[in-house]
C-alpha cells in the first residue's frame, strides 16, 4: 500500500518543478523595482551629451574660421581641414573624453602653424591659436603642440586679442582688423586726431587707440595696415603717408555712392612709446 504524501514533500517536489520549467533571468545588474531589465551601462572615457563641458569655445572657432575664409585672411580650402578637426573636437567635448579632444586641439594648432603666412595671414593664425589655447585651458588639458614654433610673433599676438571684423561708420566699409591692445582715450592722442583729420577738413571722425609691442616698427605696422585695409575694400595702398611730430601717419580714401569721402587714418608715435592711432572718419 502507497504511503500518504507529506505536505511538506509535496511542495518541495512541486518547488523543484517550477525551477526547472521558468525561463532562465536575464544576466547583469538590473534596475532596482523592475525584475528583469538590464542597465544599459556607459562606455568608459565617455558620458551623457552635454554633461560635460560647454562647447561655446569650439562654436567661436569655428566661427572665427569662416568669418576669416569670407575676410580673405584664409585660402586655398585651408578651412577645411580647420572645420573637420574642429567638428570632431566638439564631438570629444560632448563625450567628456578630455584627452582626445586635446589631440585634436594640439593637431588643429600644427595645422594652423603650418599655413601661418601661407594660407593663412599671421594675425588670423595667432588669433585662433590664442583662442585653441583658451579652450585647453577650459579643458584643464595641455595641447601637444608638435609644430616647430608654439609662440606667435609678437604682431601677430598683439592683433589677436581683437575681433575678426570691426563695425564703423564709415558708409558701409569696414575698419581693418586693428593691430595691439586698445587702451582708453587718453588727452594727448585726442589733439592728434583732432590735428590729423583737421588737415583733411574731416570734423566728424572716431577713433580707438591700441598699444602695440615695442619691436612693432612703423614699417611694420604700415605693412600690417596695408593687408588689412585691402582686404576691408580701403584699397591696395594708403593714398597718403606722411611724418608728424614724433612719429608718422598714413591715411586711406574711399568716396561712397553717396559722394562722402570716407576716410581711415593710422598714426604712431614711437617717442612716447610704441602706441597706434586708428582713426574713422567721413565729410
């Protein structure tokens, strides 16, 4: 005769059963609350767009390149290697992998100290290299430069601590990218333009006044000015140059479809220090 099952032999049988039958969990950590679902997990050296890092620095870059393709201080399809690196530096940013962005950064630099002079005039090269460097230091990264010369001339530096393009009221000409640092109006350099333009019977005029490295020679600057002014439309050559007490001045005329002249003046004095005079004007 067949022994009575146990109740307690009975549901350890039917236990085994049921663990047997279920289909098996899925495998890895899963998300606290619910059962089953997998955690998707983060690459390593990567994370969430936008959670890393503003890329308002790369945005100006490349801002920067272009508005230097349409000035004329980049040629030759130089941009495009520019804007592929700075494409895929964004890109690094976004994912926080701090280390490749800076690569890329330090081959943006080579790059650009490559066609300094070439394909890119030296005020445009020192401008983007200065603001590469301002997004290492964002980065808190270095940038491997392997170029042969990481330090701008002292032109070029000077010139790149000032926009690509400048507005004036001068018609619709635009004021050449100013060389050096611009400082506060001071009285001195106020009786100078007010002397200068005087001279042309100009009594409406602006000016800004920059400090310019002290190796910065007039015939350095006049050449400076001369590439800048050309490719602003003030003309392949000043019309005038001339001396004054203590240093020199050179002056471009452009006459508008509205018949006023328009005129930008660039004066230095190297008696007083290396200083330069950018002056705006019309009659």
């Amino acid at each position: 005769m067949m022994k009575r099952m146990t109740p307690i032999l009975a549901l350890s049988i039917l236990t085994l059963f049921m663990a047997a039958c279920a289909p098996a969990l899925v495998s890895g950590t899963t998300t606290p609350g619910t059962p089953g679902t997998s955690v998707a997990e983060t690459p390593e050296g990567t994370a969430a767009a936008g959670s890393c890092g503003s890329t308002a620095t790369v945005d100006e870059l490349t801002t920067m390149v272009n508005n230097y393709v349409t000035s004329g201080d980049i040629t030759g399809n130089a941009e495009n290697g520019l804007l592929a690196k700075l494409d895929t530096i964004k890109q690094k940013v976004l994912n926080c992998q701090s280390n490749p962005a800076a690569n890329e950064l330090g081959a943006f630099v080579n790059e650009v100290q490559a066609q300094a002079g070439k394909k890119i005039s030296d005020a445009a090269a020192a401008a983007l290299i200065a603001k590469a460097q301002a997004l290492a230091t964002a980065l808190n990264v270095t940038i491997p430069v392997t170029g042969p010369d990481a330090t701008p001339t002292a032109t070029a530096v000077a010139a790149a601590s000032q926009p690509p393009t400048q507005a004036t009221a001068a018609g619709t000409l635009s004021a050449p990218t100013p060389l050096g640092v611009k400082l506060q109006h001071q009285p001195q350099w106020d009786a100078i333009a007010a002397q200068v333009m005087t001279l042309y019977g100009v009594s409406t005029y602006s000016y800004d006044l920059y400090q310019i490295p002290a190796t910065e020679t007039w015939a350095d600057t006049l050449a400076y000015y001369t590439t800048q002014a050309a490719s602003a439309g003030w003309g392949a050559a000043p019309g005038q140059v001339s001396e004054m007490a203590g240093g020199h001045y050179a002056v471009w005329t452009v006459t508008g479809a509205d018949g006023r002249t328009n005129y930008f003046v660039v004066a230095q004095r190297e008696s007083d220090g290396s200083y330069s005079l950018n002056i705006l004007g019309s009659k």
